[in-house]
C-alpha cells in the first residue's frame, strides 16, 4: 500500500484543505489551489490503486479483526522517513514527528472507495470558540475540561457513512375519539364518539444517513444530523490532506434495521399528521414497510473531542459542515454538593432573618 502526500508547486510544503476557504493551501508561501487544480497537477495520486478492489470483510471478519491488536499497520512518512504506526481502518493521519499529512490510498480502494465526500466548512478556532462558550455557563465542569489546552485536543476526522435511499409503502389503522361536553343543570355530560381512520400510500426518503464506523457512537452521530448534501463533491484523495479520515467497518446489511426504523417512523408519522379533527387519536395496526432501498457511500466531516473522568471516557461531536454539537460532559459532584450547601445555607439565613424582623 502506497503512503501519499500533496505538496506545494511552488515551495514543496504540505498543502491541506482549508475549511475558511474552501481550497487546499500552503501555510509557508501562502498558495492557494481549487481541488480540480490539484488533480490536474497530481492526476496519479487520485488515481492511483482506487480501482483496485480490496477483499471485502464479511461481518464476523471485521468482529475478530476488532479484537486483536495486531491488525494495526506500520509505513513510512515520505517527508522525514519515520514510521506511521495506524490502525487498520485509518485512511488518512499525521506524522507523529514532523506532523505532516499522510494518506493511505489503498485503504479506500475498491469497495471502500466513497462516492462523496462533504469537505469541512467550521474550522477548528469556530469550534474551539463554541466548545468555550457552551462550557462557560457549566458551573459543574472539571476545571480543567474547560481550559484551552483541554479543548484544542478536538480533532477533524472524516467518518464513513451509509447514506440510503429508500422506498416504502403502507398502512396504519388508527382508532378516534371525539369528546363534547356541556351542561344541564347541576349536571356535566360528556359525549364520547369513536371512528376508526385509515390511512395507505407510498413514499420516497431520500439520503437516511448512518455512521459506518464501529467506534463511532451511533446516537451522537444522530444528535449532529442533518447535513446538507448540496455540499456534496465527488471523492477525491486531496481532500483528506490534514485531516485524520477512516474506512467503514460496519456493513450495509448492519446499519440496515436502524436505516428502516428511521424511514417507517417517518412515513408514519406523516401519515398521522393527516388525521385530523379528533380528540384523540390512538394507531391500531402499521404494515408500513420498506420497499425497495438504494445505498451510497459518504465521507462526513466531524470535529472529536474526548476525555476521560473518573474511569468515564465522555464524547463531544461537533457536526464539521454545520457546526452544530453535541456531547455527554462530565460532572463534578463535589461541585454540585456545594452549590447545594451554600443554597441551603443561604435559605437558612433568610429564614432567620425573617424570624427575627418579626
């Protein structure tokens, strides 16, 4: 497997793609290059082994290669000739030493070769500057969470992701209520009338999309969603440089029974929503069900930040196109103790003082 770099025309340093700009620049002279300039000035690096098809692993291959340690790889860095040390699905890093971007190309051949890729859009200083703001008025933090030191650890990596498109067709049942009440006298009535609605018809989910990553916590890549697809460019390696990047290891057939929940509820949903002009209404019977369904292969981009308290690992993502964040932080309990006591003890005095003005 051949190790890649793209380097500057006109100084020979590292270009990476930058988000402000939306190009691949060069932080030494200040050059600054489109993506379609670059796969003209390096048309063999975008090409090269993305052909070839790499062996895809059934499900029960990518478990036992999850659980030994061994599968981890070992390459050289073409700028300064050290080794880079990655884990199996890594595509893209850095060099430990000189830091410089390195990309894997045939990690993402074949089978695993994306069809999109939606670049990054929020830099990292923007997500820096949200993470402090959002930490700012969290009394219970650990201090040092909320340090700059702490929260520059966030790191860009481009998740694989399923994206479906899906057809479904159904019908629910629904039982309905309709109350009316009035009063005679002394007397309230209540006037219950039942119906019973049905509701069939076909519909079309475009771009359902699921993390292909087994250490990517499903529900925190949901709590990000959506992401645009406008954004979308067809896959290109140059878009990797700078940024850390990994190939599914979570199959179609995997992710499909969460992609199907998703797609029934909605078409569900919908469908009640045209049940209207009733108390109550309560679904019976669903044979809302997926009928066809079509899949693409996406790179998304996301900003990572992990830390461990108290033998707790606690992850924060921040969506890389949209900004929009998420995460499970820790708390200090001392803290919180704390702040109960010194309410209480406030509370106590002006109780005493009220007892005493009076």
């Amino acid at each position: 497997m051949e190790v890649v770099q793209y380097k500057c025309p006109n100084c020979g340093a590292d270009l990476e793609f930058k988000s402000e700009s939306q190009d691949f620049g060069c932080k030494f002279c200040d050059s600054g290059f489109s993506s379609e300039q670059l796969a003209e000035i390096y048309p063999q690096k975008e090409r090269h082994k993305l052909e070839k098809t790499e062996p895809v692993k059934t499900a029960e291959e990518w478990e036992q290669e999850a659980a030994f340690a061994e599968y981890s790889s070992l390459y050289n860095c073409p700028s300064c000739g050290a080794a880079v040390v990655t884990e199996s699905n890594t595509s893209a890093t850095r060099c430990f030493y000189c830091y410089s971007p390195v990309i894997l190309t045939g990690r993402l051949s074949g089978e695993y070769k994306p069809s999109k890729v939606i670049p990054f859009k929020v830099s990292k200083s923007e997500v820096e500057q949200k993470l402090k703001e959002y930490c700012r008025k969290r009394r219970f933090l650990p201090s040092d969470f909320k340090s700059g030191a702490r929260l520059s650890d966030i790191t860009a990596i481009y998740i694989p992701y399923w994206i479906s498109d899906c057809e479904t067709g159904g019908r629910i049942t629904a039982k309905c209520k309709k109350l009316r009440t009035w009063r005679s006298g002394n007397y309230e009535y209540t006037e219950t009338k039942e119906y019973i609605a049905v509701r069939d018809g076909e519909m079309s989910f475009n771009g359902i999309p699921h993390d292909a990553s087994a250490k990517a916590d499903d529900t925190l890549m949901e709590c990000i969603e959506p992401y645009n697809y406008k954004d979308a460019a067809d896959f290109k390696m140059s878009y990797l440089s700078g940024y850390l990047a990994e190939k599914y290891d979570v199959t179609k057939e995997q992710v499909y029974p969460r992609v199907k929940e998703r797609a029934v509820k909605s078409a569900t949903n919908i469908m009640r929503q045209t049940i209207t002009g009733y108390s109550s209404v309560s679904i019976t019977q669903n044979t809302i069900d997926v009928t066809d369904n079509k899949w693409g292969h996406f790179l998304m981009p996301v900003w990572f930040l992990s830390y461990s308290y108290k033998n707790k690992t606690h992850y924060f993502a921040v969506n890389g196109q949209t900004g929009k964040f998420t995460g499970n932080l820790p708390v200090v309990w001392g803290k919180v103790a704390l702040a109960i006591a010194a309410a209480s003890l406030v509370a106590d005095t002006i109780i005493a003082l009220i007892m005493m003005a009076t």
